[in-house]
C-alpha cells in the first residue's frame, strides 16, 4: 500500500504545535472551544476568536489562549482582529499546509478563512 502524502500529521499529537500559532473562529463553545483546549495542550499557542467575550475569558483562564472579541460575518471586526493578532506574532501562512489552490477552498470556507487570510503576508 502507498504512503498518503495528501493526509497531514493530526495537530493533536503531544508536542506538534510547539512554535506553532492557531486560529479558532467559533471558539466560545462547541467544536471551537474542544479544538482550542486540544490545541494549546498539545503546545500550540492558540488565539481564539468569538463574539461571546465572558466566555472568551473563561477559556483564557482554562487553557492560556489568546482571547479575541469578533464576530468573523463583520469585515471591520476581522480587519481589527488580524492587526491585534500580527501585533503579536509573525505573519500565518495556512498555503503551508492546506492542499491545493486557494482559489479552490477559500469560495467554501470564506466565513471561517476570512481571519486566516488576513493575517497571512
């Protein structure tokens, strides 16, 4: 049997996201919230976006997260959350890692790539 390329290493494995910065859209409860917990204790530093700033705080002091109020349908809220976040940190570069063109996810993922997009030089 031939080795998958296409599939990358899980981002949940011990110690893969050391050096490595996240960003959860959604990350108040649900899906986002787990994705976040996994994430920093796998050693990703993880800025973590929602419009639910309570919670947002409650899971800064669970996990050591990076909150960020937003509200990813807003352009305005993205644009002042991608200039908090490359305050922070070096320029993103999902090209990296996710497989093909861009012009062939983004249409589908605009809402939850909006932020990555931004960050990325």
């Amino acid at each position: 049997m031939t080795e998958n390329t296409h599939i990358p290493a899980s981002p949940f494995l011990p110690t893969t996201g050391v050096g490595k910065v996240a960003v959860v859209t959604g990350a108040s409860s649900g899906i986002g919230r787990a994705t976040v917990h996994q994430l920093v204790a796998t050693g990703w530093t993880v800025y973590a976006l929602a419009r639910r700033t309570d919670r947002l705080y409650t899971l800064q002091q669970e996990t050591g997260a990076h909150p960020v109020t937003c509200d990813v349908t807003n352009e305005t809220a993205v644009a002042f959350a991608a200039e908090q976040i490359l305050g922070e940190q070096e320029p993103l570069t999902p090209w990296s890692i996710l497989p093909g063109e861009p012009s062939a996810w983004i249409p589908s993922r605009r809402v939850s790539l909006k932020i990555t997009c931004r960050c990325t030089a």
